[in-house]
C-alpha cells in the first residue's frame, strides 16, 4: 500500500526503505530528536527532501493535492486554534469531495460521539480547552478518510495524537482507530508512550539521531536490549499472562 525507497530529508533523516501493507497500525517510536515529525511530515508529502514514496503504487509527487486529500489525512503535532470559528465549521472544512449530506451527518455524528464532541459542535475554537481542541482536531482529520464518507482513503498519519487526552479519551480514539484498520486502511503514528505501543501497534519502527534503527513487529522490536541501547535508560519486561508491560530498572 505505501512503500518508501531511500526516503529522507538533509541533515534530519537519513535515507530509509521500507513499506506499509493495508489494515496495520505502525508506530514510530525514539527519543525526541529521533526524525518522527520529520519522516511523518515527508510521507505525508508536506516536507521535500530525498527519495521516492508510492501510495498504491504511484508516486506521492504525481498525485494532485486534491487527489492527494482523499488518500490520505495528516495531523501535525501542534495548531493553533483558528479562533473566530465553530467546531461545526471547522469540521466541514475536511468533508471529503462528493460526500452526500445524509452520509456527512451520519459520520460527524458518530465520531464526535466517541470523542465526546456532541455538546462542542456549537462552541467557538477559542473557548475549547486543550483536550477538547485535540479531541476537534481528531475529529476532523479522521472524517476526512473515514470509510464511510471517503471510500478512497488509504492512509492515516498522526503526530503524536493523544496530547492532552485523559485515559478515557485515549481509549476511545484507540477503538477509532482499530475500526479505521479494519476497514483495509493503516495509519502511522508518532509515539511517545512504549507501553501504549507495545499493546497498540502492528508494527514499530524504532529511531535514533535520524536513522532507522530497526522495524518489524511490535514483539520483536519491543526489547528491553534495544530500547535501552537507543534511549539510554535500562528497561526491563514485564509480563503478566498475555499482558505486557516495558519498566525502567530502578536504580
């Protein structure tokens, strides 16, 4: 579905390879300074640099941005809140090209649902805490590739999405999530969290000082020997039945 060959950017990423199949969530994980942003911003086609990315096999550069909209929907790590605005608004500004009406409502009903938006959709950006402003943005970048509203949608990138969520709002865009892979559709996602990674992800790409360091399954890149090679911290796993869990050693 996706597929990177000798993708970077100068002096931030070093040139990397890999691919994307359809229906996985792929986390990339590293210390801040890592080149997560920076990959995420180039896949998603907003950031030139070196390389050749294919969406369906098609070359990122060779798709209108229009066209572009439609595969795939980016969320940045920060915005600014457009303050003479509604959440209602805003939203309508990311319906896909071609929705019909009923289906647009439908969809912006369901997701504001989950995300607990329901009472927002009439409150001004400005007055939105940062929770809630978040939780707006998710709305928003999701509608634009949700299956129901946009049957071309491919791709889902998210820089680090769950700021300023609590736990509850974590789980519910983590169920959004599972049901956008579901559907056939991946997303990336830049991470913070290990341990939400370790339960999440499909796969992990781990990074360090703008290199690839490692890719694959979440279990087999999930190491307690790596991670504290790459974070210079000891880790060691957890386990309990199926659970999992990565903890620093206590000094």
């Amino acid at each position: 579905m996706l597929q990177l060959c000798q993708v970077g950017v100068k002096g931030r990423l070093e040139p990397l390879s890999g691919q994307v199949a359809a229906g996985v969530q792929v986390h990339l994980i590293g210390p801040n300074g890592a080149g997560k942003s920076t990959l995420l911003a180039r896949v998603a086609g907003i950031l030139p640099g070196l390389g050749e990315i294919r969406l369906s096999e098609k070359l990122l550069g060779d798709y209108s941005g229009m066209e572009l909209a439609k595969r795939r929907a980016y969320l940045s790590q920060q915005q600014s809140a457009m303050s003479l605005m509604p959440v209602f608004q805003y939203l309508a500004l990311h319906r896909p090209v071609g929705c019909g009406e009923s289906v647009l409502e439908s969809t912006i009903t369901y997701l504001c649902r989950r995300l607990k938006l329901t009472d927002k959709l009439s409150r001004m950006l400005s007055k939105l805490s940062g929770g809630e402003w978040q939780r707006v943005r998710l709305a928003a970048v999701l509608l634009q590739v949700w299956p129901t509203v946009n049957p071309q949608s491919q791709l889902l990138l998210l820089d680090e999405p769950t700021n300023s969520l609590d736990v509850a709002q974590k789980a519910a865009l983590d169920h959004l999530l599972r049901e956008f892979c579901h559907s056939g559709r991946s997303v990336m996602i830049c991470a913070h969290d290990l341990n939400h990674t370790l339960q999440q992800a499909d796969e992990v790409w781990l990074l360090q000082a703008g290199r690839l360091i490692a890719k694959g399954s979440t279990l087999d890149v999930m190491v307690p020997e790596l991670l504290s090679r790459v974070y210079e911290i000891d880790f060691h796993l957890q386990s309990s039945g199926s659970q999992r869990w990565i903890m620093t050693k206590s000094v």
